[in-house]
C-alpha cells in the first residue's frame, strides 16, 4: 500500500523540480509499471523493428535488391540501429529537460512515416533513407526515454524493470518478423510493410495515455557531459559497449541466409532462424536482469558476453539445423542482455540520476557506431554466394571478445578484483 501512495503521488503532468535521490525512488506501485508497459512498447517498436532486419536482408538480397551485395544491404539495417543509438546524445538531454511527450511524438511519426515510405520504396537509395535514416532516428527519439524513465522510478528492482522492458524488443522482433514473412506472399512487400505501420501507430499511441517523467532538473544539462570520459570505469565500459556492438548483431542479420547456405534448411525454416534468435532474446532479457539486482548488473553482464563470444566462435563448424538451432537458442538468450543489463549499469555509473539520460546517449553513441561498422565488415568478409562465412564469424568472435577485455577492466576499475563484491 506504501508504494502505490508513493507512486500515486508522482501523476502530476509537470514533473516536480528535485534531485533524483535514491530515497524517494518509488520502486514499485501502479505508475511506476505503467512506464515499464510504455518503455516495454517502445522497446517493441524500436530495436524489435532493428532486430527484425534480418528478415528484411533475406528477402532483399532474392528480391526487391538482389542486385545490391549483402555488405550494402546491411549498411541500412546498421544505419538503422547507428542512428536508434547515436541520436541519444540529443534525446538524452531532451528527456533530461522534460520533453518526454514531445519526444514520442517524433519519434511515433518518424517510424511510421518510414515504414510507409519502405513500402513504396524499388531503389536502394529510397530504401536506405526511409527504412534506415527515417526510421533510424524515430527510433532514436524514443529509445533513450525508454530506458532513462524507467531508472528514475526503480532502484532495488531497476535491472529487472529494465530487463521486463528490453524484453519488448525481442517479442516486437518475434511478432514484426512473423508479420512479415506470412503477409508478404499473400499480399505483397508494400502491403505487408504498411501494416506493420499500422501495428507500429497503435502500439506507440499507448504510450502517450500512461507515460510521465518523475523527475526534472532544476537548470538545463549540456548537450555532452565530457567529463564523464576522465572517470576510468565509465571510459572503458562505453568502449566495452562499442566493441559488443560491433559483433552482437552479425548473427541477426547473416542467419537466415547461412540456414539456407550452410545447413541446407528450406527459405521457411531459414527465414525463422530470426524469429528463434530473438524468441530465446525474450528469456535472455529477463533471468539475468532478475539476478542483475542481487549480484549487480555488470557482475551479471560479464559472464554473458563471455559465453557469447565462445559461441560466436562455436558457430563456425555448425552445418546442420539442429546444430544452428542451438546455437541460435543459446545466442539469443546470452545476447539478450547485451541490450537489456547496459541501461541499468549506467545509473551507477552515473552520481547523479538528473544527468542518467545524457550519459547514457552519450554510451549509445559509441554503442550505435560499433553496430554501424560491424555488421557491414561481416557483410564484406563472408560471401553468401560461395556460402562463406568463416572470417565474418572470425570477426564476430574477436570484437566480443575484446568488449570481454575492456568490460572486466570498468569493474576492476570500479570495485577491484574481488568477486563477491555487488558491482
């Protein structure tokens, strides 16, 4: 009953002027979840739409661009994610000043806007900037948001809040990749592509009803936080970041094709290798995120970007659909949290949870410029003609393995090198 007066007490439209202090932090109650169902269904119009690329990038290189090579195609999925992340560096401090409406409102326009546009589009170039530039920087208006409101209101429970949120991006994938495959043959790619549109508008309009911010700064943040680069552990974990991103999602977007290349799977089954990926995602998102709030979360991250990088390296000798399969399963569920466990991290990072939103557009940032350039390098490096794939998952293996580097130097940074301690 404590924490619904608590949460009840924060409906007010204009958000009070007062320091973010743990103290007060909801963690719990009506209102405080209501933004977990919001960020969830932001989550699910944002990376769900990025993580359903991959099925994009099957059907584009047999048909609407099979002139264009993989390496090319790929550039608009990554595009897509480089701006979802980098326009966090001017969303963050937008949120930080209260525009959160505002924000959502762009953000809704612009990804429906490009996925209309997606559909009428039969050139490369009207590709690229409808489904990456115009969508990519929708979903940068409301990616941030999605993650800083729901800081603000939890502190015990924040991983897991976070990580019931971040799920909404793998079930959006689930859902946005079954809409696709089973509507596109029936109907056509534009008819298919306008009503994942129109999905896109209902689910975000409901954000605009039970969304609100708790709190807001007294005076105006900068549009970067500098500084924040001269503190070791925050430096090296965003550079931690860019290199996961790098690699994290070569798998997403390449699996497909290597169903149909390597193991001999049928275009059905291949084209569903996206949707186990992302279905195992859902699960990846929430166990770690639960323990992340018991152990800490960059205890929890650690040990999954190790395993992730032993199993991009385990990728290679797979041949058979049971052997991907797996993979794809335990891929999907240790990637999960690549996504899910960063955004409760940087509030730790972070003495202040006013300036939560700027210092976390500024690690997207980076984070968005490693997805920019991995996924196009692995799409340089295989040849999905010959199906080659071995140095594009040579490459996969070694960035997550050097994000594996740097994320345990922030935590010896942060608390040294005991095991035991909440990190």
């Amino acid at each position: 009953m404590r924490d619904i007066v608590q949460s009840e007490s924060v409906k007010d439209t204009t958000p009070r002027e007062r320091n973010a202090s743990t103290s007060d932090v909801p963690d719990g109650g009506l209102v405080a979840w209501l933004q977990v169902a919001g960020s969830f269904s932001l989550f699910f119009n944002s990376w769900g739409i990025v993580n359903t690329f991959g099925a994009f990038q099957t059907y584009y290189e047999v048909g609407l661009l099979s002139n264009i090579s993989p390496s090319a195609i790929s550039w608009i999925g990554s595009l897509q994610g480089f701006l979802l992340l980098l326009f966090g560096v001017l969303t963050g401090p937008v949120f930080d000043m209260g525009y959160l409406h505002t924000l959502l409102a762009i953000g809704t326009f612009l990804i429906v806007f490009g996925l209309m546009m997606t559909s009428l589009s039969t050139q490369y170039y009207q590709v690229l900037l409808a489904q990456g530039v115009c969508m990519g920087l929708g979903s940068g208006c409301i990616f941030v948001p999605s993650v800083a409101i729901v800081a603000t209101y939890f502190n015990r429970k924040r991983s897991y809040a976070i990580g019931i949120a971040a799920s909404g991006s793998s079930i959006g994938a689930v859902v946005y990749t079954a809409v696709f495959h089973q509507l596109q043959p029936r109907i056509g790619f534009g008819w298919a592509t306008r009503v994942m549109g129109f999905l896109a508008l209902g689910t975000l309009s409901i954000c605009f009803a039970i969304m609100r911010i708790r709190v807001q700064p007294r005076q105006r943040r900068q549009l970067l936080e500098l500084s924040a680069f001269k503190e070791p552990p925050y430096a090296l974990f965003t550079a931690g970041l860019f290199l996961a991103f790098a690699g994290l999602y070569i798998p997403f977007f390449y699996i497909s094709s290597y169903a149909g290349g390597k193991t001999g799977a049928n275009s059905e089954l291949a084209f569903y290798f996206v949707s186990i990926l992302n279905a195992s995602s859902v699960i990846g998102r929430l166990i770690p995120n639960f323990y992340a709030d018991k152990i800490g979360p960059l205890n929890m991250l650690l040990p999954c970007i190790v395993i992730c990088s032993i199993l991009a390296f385990c990728w290679i000798p797979i041949h058979n659909v049971g052997g991907l399969a797996a993979f794809a399963v335990l891929y999907g569920f240790f990637s999960g949290s690549i996504v899910s466990l960063p955004p409760s991290i940087i509030p730790t990072l972070s003495p202040d949870l006013n300036r939560v939103g700027t210092r976390m557009g500024m690690v997207f940032a980076f984070a968005g410029l490693g997805l920019l350039i991995g996924t196009p390098i692995a799409g340089a490096l295989l040849n999905v003609h010959d199906h080659y794939y071995v140095k594009a998952q040579i490459f996969c293996g070694a960035v997550v393995s050097g994000s594996v580097v740097l994320m345990t130097l922030a935590r010896t940074h942060k608390v040294g090198i005991a095991l035991r301690v909440k990190a």
